[in-house]
C-alpha cells in the first residue's frame, strides 16, 4: 500500500542520508527538491521556475473557453493558419533577437515546436482531404452564381446563351472578384 504523502509530487524526491528514507519536506515551487537538497541552487531555481510557468500555462490552457460547435474542415484550416502565423512570427522575432540581445534558445525551442505543429497539422489537412473540399465548395459556389444569373436572365426576358448577356456576366463576375472589367 503506498503512501499517499510519498506520492505527493509536491514532496521532495531526495532521499535523508540519516536512513536513507524519503525527505518528505515540501519541494520548492516548480521543482522536485526542498531547499535542503539543492533546492536554494541557482540551477534548481530556475529550472524550477520554469517548471512552474509552463505548469502555470497548461492549468490556464484547461481553463480557459468554452465549448463550441464547430465545422472541423474549418477548424483544421484555422488551425494551419494561425500555426502559419506563429511560425512566421516567431521567425521574424528570433531575426530580432540579435539586436535586442535577448537569449536565442527558448526561442529556438519553441520555433522548432511550432514548425513541427505546423507540419503536422498540414499533414491532417492533406490526410483529410482539406484543399479537395474547398475546391469543391468553391465549384459548387460558382454553379450556384452561375444557376443564378441564367435564372435572373431568364426573368428579364433574356437568352442566358447570348454573346452580350455571357459577356455582361463575365464583366460582372471579374467586379465582384476585384478584377479589372475588360478580363
């Protein structure tokens, strides 16, 4: 049967020299030793430190949000996207870094972290089929536009097959899409 104070990761995981059982005082914040074992260490301290703010970060990260319905093509799209921007971000902070003699290596870390999300998350976008579906979306978007003005031509007494209705619709369509009116 274990002891639930032993198990306790908050407790120091050294060990007394007196009997060579667990510590079992409390170890500093973040990290895995009391102030006795090593824990007053600059080392300890901050490695401890970031312990804490990346333990910090993942409590807030469950924290934070609420559920909501969502289109997981759009959501796996989002996704790239903003890992496209962070990655692009990063970068162009890490080219800053020199001038601001800032240390590089927690940059580094988390570039290189970012790069992998991102790849993986273009490999879940090929896997599913993400650029297939949007080109379909966008084909069914334009067979709709298109039902559309050959219905509105149709009302206003006109041969959607004419030359001059065909042209006044091509014209129309490159102003929507921002185009100049003579493609």
């Amino acid at each position: 049967m274990s002891n639930p104070d032993l198990d306790d990761p908050r407790r120091c995981k050294a060990r007394r020299t007196r009997d060579g059982g667990p510590c079992m005082k409390w170890a500093i914040k973040g990290g895995t030793v009391c102030p006795s074992h090593g824990g007053r260490a600059p080392q300890v301290k901050a490695a401890a430190a970031q312990r804490a703010a990346e333990q910090e970060a993942r409590r807030r990260a469950t924290s934070y949000g609420h559920p909501i319905t969502v289109n997981p093509l759009a959501a796996l799209v989002e996704e790239l996207h903003r890992t496209a921007g962070h990655v692009a971000w990063i970068g162009a902070t890490l080219a800053d870094l020199d001038r601001q003699k800032l240390p590089t290596s927690t940059w580094l870390a988390l570039y290189a972290q970012e790069r992998a999300h991102l790849a993986r998350v273009a490999r879940d976008c090929v896997s599913a089929g993400v650029e297939e579906r949007l080109v379909k979306i966008e084909e069914t978007k334009a067979e709709l536009i298109a039902q559309a003005f050959r219905g509105l031509a149709v009302d206003l007494g006109h041969d959607p097959s004419d030359p001059m209705v065909r042209a006044a619709f091509r014209r129309h369509l490159a102003l929507v899409r921002g185009q100049n009116s003579e493609a």
